[in-house]
C-alpha cells in the first residue's frame, strides 16, 4: 500500500541481463487513473484538445476494466499518426481495421460498439484466429456489419488497436514496433516479471519520451500505451519528458476470481447449502510423468490444464465418465482420496470376456501403467450447484483453481470442495451426472474384488444390448425421424476448415477436392461432409437462406444453403428411474465409445426394417435436449406441410440456452451418429467427425 502512485526504477544491467533499467509499477484504482491522466493532459495550452484527449482516456480505461483478455490500445497523438512516425505491421492486411469502419470509427461516438469488438477480439481461440462462432456473435451484438462481418473469417485475434488523441480508430491487429534507446523490463506492482506484450509496451512508451522527430513536434502529452493481461489486470504507460522513464500505474480489471476469493464468497454458502457425499466412484490412475502436460476437456471444453514438475510428485486420474476425462492430482492428496493398492486393469471382472475391442482397450490401459483405484471410505466432498446470483460473482465465467489452472464456469455446474472446505474446484454438470447415473438405483460400491460377479460390473457389448433392450426399445419407444435443415456451402478445394467450439479446436480439416461440403453445426462450428455423405443422407432439394436477420445476411453472404436430412427413422425411448435398477452400468457403442445409461436421456436405436439403405442394428444414448430436432413420424409430416421446421446450426443462443444445449454439448452421441456416413476425399487431424 505504501508503494502506491509511487513509480520506481533502477539499473538493471548486473541484475536482469543485458536491461539497462527496471520499472516497477505502481497500484491505482480506475479513479485515480483517470485523475492522473486528466492532469497529464491539461500540460496543453489548447483546453479543448485536452479535454478531448482526455475523455479518450478515460473511455478506453473503463472498457479495459469492464472487459476481460489480453489487449493493448496505444493511443498517440493525431499529429504522430498523421506524420507517419509510428512503425508497425498489420497482421491481417487491413481487415479487421476495415470491418471496425462500418461499426465504430470514433471510440467516444460509439463506446459500446467499441466494447463488444474489443471483448470478441480479446476472446481466446485455440487458433488465435476469427472462428465461425466469433463471427455469429459479433454479428448478434453489431447486426448493421452483417455484410462485412465474414470476411473476418481465419484472420489472426491479435496486435493492438491504434486511436488517435481524439478517439479516431486508425487500425487494429497491429505489431507495434516502436522501440526506446533503452532496453527495459516491467515489474509488476507485486514484484513479478511482466511478460512479453507488457514489456513491448513499456519500450513504446520509451519511444514516446525520446524520439527525435516527436520531440521535434513538440508534445507536451504525446500519448499513451495501454495493456491488459489474458488473466486480468492492465496496465497504463505514461512517457515522462527530461530522461525519466515512463511512469506504469497498474489497475484492477474484471478478473478470474483466486482461491482466497471463491473461498471468501463460496465457501460458507457451499457448507450451508451444498450436499456432502461420499465419493464412490472408482477411477483408472497412473503415476505421471516430469514435464507432462495434462489437459482436462468435459464436453468438449477445456476445464483444466497443467503440467506435472517433478518424478513421482502426481497421479494422473482417468474420470469414469461419458468425456473419460484425464486429471493430475498431487501424490499426498491421492493418498488421502483413495486406496493406495489399485487392481490390474486385466484382472478386473469381464476384462477378457467383452469382446476384442475392450480386449485392446485394456492392453492399452496395462502398457501406461493404467490401474483401478477406490475411493477411501473418508473420501467425502461439498457439492454445491451453481444460481444465476452467483454467475454474477463469477463475471468472467472462470476462476482459479488451488493448482493455478483457470476453470471455466457455466451456471448448469457444480463447486466442489473437500470436507475440510481448504479449496474449491470446478465439477461440471457432466461429472455430476455421469456419477449420479452410475449409484443411481444401486447404492454406494464397496471395494471391487477378482471374485464379484462379472454380471454386475461388465461392460455390455452391443450385441448383448441390441439382445436385451432392443424389443424393449422397439415397443415401448417412438419412431420419430429428424426434421428441419441444415446449414451448408460448397467448400473450397485446399481449404482448411477448423471445427472451434468454446473457443476450443475439436479438428482441422484440409479438403482435398472440389465436390465436398462444410457444415455449420449447432454451436456454430464448421465441420466437412463428402458428396458421398451428403447424398447418402441429405435430400437432392436445396434451399435458399430467405430470412433478413443480421445473422442470415452473414450466412447468404457465405454461400450457406438449407439442407433437408433424410428420413430414417429410429426408435426412442427414455429411460425411466425403475429401468435404472436393471440397466448395465455402462455398454460399448458401435463406435467404440462407452456410455453409461442415465434416467431422463434416451435410448436411440434405427428402424432397419424401413430403411433402403445399408443402417447397422445399433444402440446408443441420446440426451434429453438432443431430441428437439426430431419429430414422430406423424407430427414430422405434418411440421413439413406447415413449414415449422427448425434450421439446424442456425437456432437462436436463447433457444440453445433454453434447451440446455450448451451444458450438454461433447456427448458421444456426435461420434455414434458419424456412422451414418463416413468421411472420404478429405485428410483430417481427428479421428471423428461431428454427425452428418
């Protein structure tokens, strides 16, 4: 507190290398900012230049504090822009400069415009690249760009925004490459090393207190660099004239809540309010590996990320769940949750009587060291589902977890924490579930032992399903087929068509022919059918994009037409809590997936006496808000006469949100239905393609 407003710098060549001076910065609260910046200003004799360059300021601070992500706006001087002095390259070649013309030219005309544009550009990708969902939501909150909108489409998300001193956007996506005489670095007001784009910063405001042709200009307040960081925080760099280094005021932004913060807004409220249970769901774990990075993805999005320092310090845990989603845990606290002696997968009961591909699949688990462990009988947890009032405490939809991993939030999942309420963690609604599903109807597991019946604890085969449940499916389900269209345009031959979904890179595709399909799906994501798919399982009818919404603009302008699936009927029937006493814990797909059988979510399963084409006898699960898109067979006629039907891919968010689409997205299902046709003429980076 003593260091605050209070910038400092010292010699730092014997220190840091060849840095010929550290700058620390100093803590400031947003108003104390704009209080500095104002008097900073008013060194000009021209009241109303100040008073412009000044509200300039304090708009670009707010929409930095009111956003979240890595960004940096450098705002100089007209005259410095108008004379060219500034050295940079535009990553994208103009486009995003271009786009912004039709939105927003003047951050103090439209701030809020200039607010959204900057919260998408801000947003990660995988890619660092404008992806189809980016381009969706830019034209749902900016519907008059809709026409220039798409040409976004595969530019880099990054570099910096240019502004003039009165606001004037002069371009975006830019490397700056303006540098002082003097090689510096930036500590943060804590003492940490700043990175790379802070640093750039502060060697711009460098260039802004010495350069020869600026100071020829005679600039009492030449400009000013500002930078946020990809996990909150920003920082303000203010050239200072007669040789003193720039002076760095570090200010607070919305930011991923740290563990002594959830701790202090959740903690009691998950005691009071949560359940406690005793975790008794069994997890395949292997000793981890020095230098292993662990990525953690429950339907389809990353929840955690870390990489493993050290020689026997982690476990990595495989999650018995639909995503079999793998997580590191530190040694001590694995010995604390579970027992220290785990089962030989290949000794598990049913492990050589299941078919060739479990055979292979537990071959593989045995040769990385996978074993079976069970929960301690003391391994119990709050579990604490997520309101809307709490969303509102969560503003970024993230937080950090007590291993430093940033956990992403949707209000549909649940906070966890141990008995003794030390930390909290992210436990999606998809684990939730998929451990509810598996004590549902059954009871708490004690230990698994060699001598337990194979019955209980096998694995079903499909043969052992379509033999059990498929009359059961077949009279007690409904025969529905799936109505409405589908989004498509011709692809391009060599283009690379990424599938982005959350911000997440589910599978890159490099089409290889002139006669292949890209798809939008329902989250926007793109994705490749050859003509041999399309034909085997859309209609020979195409059809126009005729809506006038931002949004149709934007998909006509990108040659999108509707597609009508084929009609192939199947069977569905929803399982019930009595049927969860009798059900197999788990069963194999015909796509290899496992799933686990849940009350609510449907049993799927083709109608092979109706179908002219070639349709595998096949079950597999389907969640419940998967099923709006398919219709009785009655109902399905009729929603065509009355031209009711949904357009696949291009349901409003509100809709998604309605429907729990969002929460529910990454089942196997996408995988199973991938069946129906297979890919040909394109060379992928995945395995599985999302359903034709």
């Amino acid at each position: 507190e003593n260091n605050r407003l209070k910038p400092s710098f010292h010699s730092a060549k014997s220190m840091v290398g060849e840095a010929d001076v550290v700058v620390t910065a100093s803590i400031a609260s947003l108003s104390e900012l704009q209080s500095r910046l104002d008097q900073w200003v008013q060194r000009r004799n021209d009241v109303e230049d100040a008073a412009a360059f000044a509200q300039t300021l304090r708009k670009c601070t707010e929409v930095l504090a009111q956003g979240i992500g890595g960004a940096i706006i450098a705002v100089l001087h007209e005259d410095i822009i108008k004379h060219e002095l500034l050295d940079f390259t535009c990553l994208d070649g103009g486009v995003l400069h271009e786009v912004m013309q039709s939105m927003v030219t003047n951050i103090n005309e439209n701030p809020d415009a200039f607010k959204t544009v900057l919260e998408v550009l801000s947003s990660h990708t995988d890619s660092d690249r404008w992806e189809q969902e980016n381009l969706v939501k830019l034209v749902n909150a900016l519907p008059d760009a809709a026409h220039v909108i798409p040409s976004l489409a595969g530019q880099p998300k990054d570099g910096g925004i240019l502004l003039s001193h009165l606001g004037t956007i002069h371009g975006a996506t830019l490397q700056l490459k303006a540098t002082g005489s003097r090689k510096a670095i930036l500590k943060k007001a804590d003492g940490t090393a700043a990175g790379t784009r802070h640093n750039s910063s502060l060697s711009a405001a460098f260039w802004l207190s010495e350069d020869t042709e600026i100071l020829e200009l005679d600039l009492p307040s030449p400009g000013v660099i500002l930078t946020r960081s990809d996990a909150g925080g920003a920082h303000c760099f203010i050239p200072q004239l007669n040789g003193l280094p720039p002076t760095v005021l570090q200010f607070e932004t919305i930011h991923h809540l740290s563990q002594r913060e959830m701790l202090s807004h959740f903690r009691e409220k998950i005691k009071t309010e949560g359940s406690l249970s005793r975790k008794t769901v069994p997890a395949l774990g292997r000793l981890g590996i020095n230098g292993e990075h662990v990525v953690t993805v429950v339907g389809g999005r990353i929840t955690s990320s870390m990489t493993i320092e050290g020689d026997k310090t982690h476990m990595v845990l495989r999650a018995a769940t639909p995503d079999q989603e793998h997580y590191p845990l530190k040694m001590d606290k694995f010995m604390k949750l579970y027992e220290p002696n785990g089962m030989e997968v290949d000794e598990l009961p049913g492990a050589t009587s299941s078919g060739p591909f479990m055979e292979m699949q537990i071959g593989q688990l045995k040769a990385k060291g996978f074993k079976l462990y069970q929960p301690r009988p003391d391994n119990r947890r709050y579990i604490y589902k997520l309101t809307p009032a709490d969303m509102e405490i969560l503003a970024t939809r993230a937080f950090i977890s007590a291993w430093g991993s940033v956990q992403p939030v949707r209000e549909v999942d649940y906070l966890a924490s141990p008995e003794n309420l030390k930390e909290i963690y992210l436990m999606p609604e998809e684990v939730v579930k998929a451990e509810r599903a598996w004590s549902n109807g059954r009871g708490s597991y004690s230990k698994l032992t060699k001598q337990d019946s194979t019955e209980n604890f096998k694995v079903y085969s499909q043969e052992e399903m379509l033999k059990k449940y498929g009359k059961m499916i077949k009279d007690k389900g409904k025969l529905m087929v799936k109505c409405g269209t589908v989004l498509m345009r011709q692809a391009k031959l060599d283009e690379s068509v990424v599938t982005c979904i959350n911000g997440r890179i589910t599978a890159s595709v490099l089409v290889t022919d002139e006669e292949s399909t890209v798809v939008q799906g329902g989250l926007h994501e793109l994705y490749v059918l050859s003509k041999a798919q399309v034909e085997a399982n859309y209609e020979k009818t195409v059809q126009d994009i005729h809506g006038t919404q931002p949004v149709d603009v934007m998909l006509k302008s990108q040659g999108f037409k509707r597609y009508t699936p084929k009609k192939k009927p199947k069977y569905f029937y929803q399982v019930q809590d009595v049927d969860m006493k009798t059900l197999p814990k788990a069963f194999h797909t015909s796509y290899g997936n496992v799933q686990m059988p849940e009350a609510g979510a449907y049993f799927v399963m083709p109608d092979t006496s109706t179908c002219q084409d070639n349709v595998t006898p096949e079950i597999y699960m389907m969640p419940e808000d998967k099923i709006f898109c398919y219709r009785p067979i009655e109902k399905a006629m009729t929603n065509r006469v009355s031209g009711t039907l949904p357009v696949m891919g291009h349901v409003s968010t509100n809709l998604y949100l309605r429907t729990g689409m969002w929460s529910r997205f990454g089942w196997a299902i996408r995988s199973n239905e991938a069946a129906e046709a297979r890919m040909t003429g394109s060379r992928s980076t995945t395995a599985s393609q999302p359903e034709p």
